[in-house]
C-alpha cells in the first residue's frame, strides 16, 4: 500500500482559546493532504475545473484521538482503502511524533458541472493496477 505524507505545523491561528487545535482544521489539514497527493500523481485540479469536472468530498467520518497544540509537527498519511471507477474512499491519519491523534475515512468523487458523477481521473484510476 502506497502512502502519501504531508507535513503540516500548527500555528497560533489554528488554536483555540486552549492553545489546542480547533477540532475543524483538521479537516483543512487533510484536504491540504489530498489535494497535494493528487498533484502528486499528475492530476490537475486546475484543469479539471476549466472542463468543467471537480473533486467533491461526499462523506467523511472523522475520530478525534488526542489534541494538538500550537507549534506542534504533524504529518498527514493518506492511503487508498478503496476504489471503483467513480469513488475513491481514501484513510487518512494525522500523526505528531508517529502516534496518531485524528483519524478519517474519505470518500470522493468527481462531478460534472451538471452536479452528476464522472469517472476518476485516469491517473487515480490506474492505481487500481498498481
């Protein structure tokens, strides 16, 4: 299984009163994760917009395990759980110093600009094979 890493740092921005992370960036970390594995892979989400064609989260259930905190090190891991022509379902951790602290399960689509769902890019599809 291939998995892809993304650091990330807490900053003072992305804190609460407490000084710990606001549960929502979380969600702004992964996605942060997704989109540069993506990248990674040759998938241009740029283009893909101009054709009329974008990612779309349509689920996410998310486990909060333990807190972060101001200028603490994470790394996002995101691996493939599962995938058909149309859906990828993506499992992704963060870490701070290799324990998790949040876990998610992803599942994303593309749509066209109809709101109907399209095939993955071939460049994600094509993992599949691999």
């Amino acid at each position: 299984m291939v998995v892809h890493t993304y650091p990330v740092q807490v900053f003072y921005e992305d804190t609460d009163m407490g000084g710990i992370v606001y549960h929502a960036n979380y969600l702004r970390y992964i996605e942060r994760a997704r989109s540069d594995w993506v990248r990674s892979l040759g998938n241009d989400q740029n283009a893909m917009r101009e054709a009329g064609v974008v990612w779309v989260v349509r689920r996410i259930e998310a486990d909060y395990i333990s807190t972060a905190k101001f200028q603490d090190q994470l790394v996002v891991e995101t691996s493939i759980a599962s995938m058909t022509n149309v859906r990828l379902v993506m499992d992704q951790e963060v870490t701070r110093d290799g324990r998790p602290i949040f876990r998610a399960r992803v599942t994303a689509v593309c749509m066209n600009s109809a709101g109907k769902p399209v095939r993955l890019p071939a460049e994600i599809r094509a993992l599949q094979d691999g």
